[in-house]
C-alpha cells in the first residue's frame, strides 16, 4: 500500500512511519518541511490548513490510506474530508484518550467508555472532530478509522507530569532539584512507547473492518506517579529524587496553565482495556516496559544534547509550585 501521513517527523508520528516503511509499504510525509526526512520516504511540503495546497499534495501522492497525527480542530477534519473523500480506501483520525470522561466513572477504561472532557480544550477539540468524522461515516460512507493515543513516548521525550516534551523535569531531578506529582502520587498512569503503538496503528492500516470504529493503543502496564518518578531517577543515576507530593488543586492555582494537562488529563488514574486492539491486531502487545523505555531516552537524550528542548518555563512553574508547597507547610 502507499500510506500518506499528515505529519510524519513528530514523538508519535516517526516511529510509525519507520515501521510501516520496514513493512514494505510506500511512505509519503507531508510536512511544512521543519525537519529532515529519511530518503527512503517520499517527501510533500505544504500546510495542512491549505485545501488546495493538500489537494495537490493528493493528486501527486496517491495514496491508498491518509493517517492524520496533525488534526487539532475542527476545521482540519473538514479539509480533510474535502480533499480525501472517495479517493482513499481509509482516513486514520489521531485522536487522543484525553477523550475519555474525566474524572473516569470505573476502570479499566474501554473505547466503549463515554467521551467528556470538562477541563481541557485540547481534549474537547478531539471529541469534536470525532463526532464529526463519525458523521461522515454513518451518511457519507467517510472511510474513518479512529485511534486514541495515550501519553505516548519516544526516545527525545522522558515522561512526567508537567512537560514530556522537555527534558527540564529530568534534568531537575538530575540536578537535586524539587519535582512534583500530584496529590499523593498513587493514581495509577499508562506510558507507551511509540514503538509499541506503531505496530498496533500498522496492524488497522489499509482495512476495510476497522472504518467507523475507534481504537485505543497503549500498554497494559499501569504505574504510579511516584513509581515513574523513581524510574525516572534510577534512569538518570539518581537515588534519591526530590518529589514533592502536591494537591492538584494548588498545582493548578499557582499555574493555572497546567489545568488542562492535570485536571483533564494526568491527575486522573488512566489504566486502559486493549481487548479490541488486540482482537484486531493478533499477536499486538506492548514490549517495551517503562523501566526499559525510559533509559533509553535518556541515554539518547544525553548523548544528543541538542534534542533536550531544556525549557526555562517548566523550571520556573516546577519552582512556583515547590514554593507554594513549602509555604503550605
């Protein structure tokens, strides 16, 4: 098959597009062209939130299957729609299990388990662009394919609760700096590695069973904030980290911004049923443990310091948050 994907260089979207390639199957990257692609893929620069530009981009590539790891909105979904409809076997929508109701009613929680999510925009963006697509399918016959990630993890990224996209946190607890979970750290949480969900999200590639049908992928190890912590910290050398244990609620008023990501997201326990995954995909499990996992980003991080993305915003809420830790004291 000829997989076209909206994205193809990002912490979920490279190791797909690595494992598909190494399937045999012909990988088109449609990007803004920020990054330096693999020459074995073929290459499309244009802005996803161009109609025309994205037509073109179709009209070139031909592709037989669309996976979008770059609809926010709406209106991508939209233009999506109008440039794929009836020329794609499959349009694989990556949404997110921030979906999932929050606080969640039981566990574990299944594709089945209803959507709402009253603390995050992000979250609720996604929840708008799956009613949507599965409009299009019950009328239109749109060939959707709906995929719910959840807190997935490469190599440039080390998991945590405040930005996994900066290697900030790690560095802090690398440094005996104070870092932060929230409450008392025991809500249970699930980390993937990207490239355990990339051989799930190649298993629903290119099939006619799977459209109109939404799909979560993610391990079925479930860890406390305290546990990823201190994996965290055996990765980094660290034997004794600086963790503080905070209320959400203080976390969020002293940075308001983390609202979102805790509230409606992290703070919550996230422990998942991949029951349909796997009947799916035969054979799909998730290999790569956390503990495994997390030394490799760190060795790699470390030896490719120009990817740490050190961010002096995470250091300054991970201070304002010990600081109002310390005065509750």
């Amino acid at each position: 098959m000829t997989i076209l994907l909206f994205g193809g260089t990002g912490n979920l979207s490279a190791d797909c597009a690595a494992l598909i390639h190494t399937q045999g199957h012909g990988v088109q990257i449609m990007t803004r062209g920020h990054n330096q692609l693999p020459p074995e893929y073929t290459a499309f620069r244009a802005d996803r939130k161009d109609l025309e530009a994205l037509r073109r981009v179709v009209d070139k590539a031909k592709p037989d299957v669309v996976v979008d790891f770059i609809a926010y909105d709406l209106e991508d979904v939209r233009i999506a729609y109008e440039c794929l409809r009836g020329r794609v076997r499959q349009y694989v929508f990556i949404s997110s299990a921030t979906v999932y109701r929050k606080p969640p009613q039981q566990l574990p929680i299944t594709e089945d388990t209803p959507l709402g999510n009253p603390y995050w925009d992000y979250a609720q963006r996604k929840i708008a662009c799956e009613h949507w697509l599965r409009a299009r399918w019950e009328q239109d016959c749109f060939p959707v394919t709906i995929v719910r990630p959840s807190h997935t993890y490469s190599r440039r990224w080390v998991p945590n609760p405040v930005s996994s996209s900066s290697f900030t946190f790690a560095r802090r607890i690398e440094l005996g700096l104070p870092v932060f979970v929230p409450d008392d750290g025991e809500s249970l949480w699930t980390l993937t590695a990207s490239t355990d969900f990339a051989a799930g999200l190649a298993g629903l590639l290119g099939r006619a069973d799977t459209l109109g049908q939404a799909f979560h992928i993610t391990s079925d190890e479930a860890l406390s904030w305290n546990q990823i912590v201190r994996e965290i910290a055996d990765a980094l050398g660290v034997s004794e980290p600086r963790c503080l244990r905070v209320p959400t609620d203080l976390i969020c008023r002293v940075v308001p911004q983390l609202t979102g990501n805790l509230k409606g997201d992290k703070a919550h326990p996230a422990v998942f049923d991949n029951t349909r995954i796997k009947r799916f995909v035969p054979g799909f499990r998730c290999r790569v443990p956390f503990r495994v996992g997390v030394r490799e980003s760190v060795a790699w991080l470390r030896s490719h310091p120009e990817h740490q993305n050190l961010n002096p915003a995470v250091d300054a809420m991970c201070k304002a948050v010990a600081a109002a830790s310390a005065g509750r004291r």
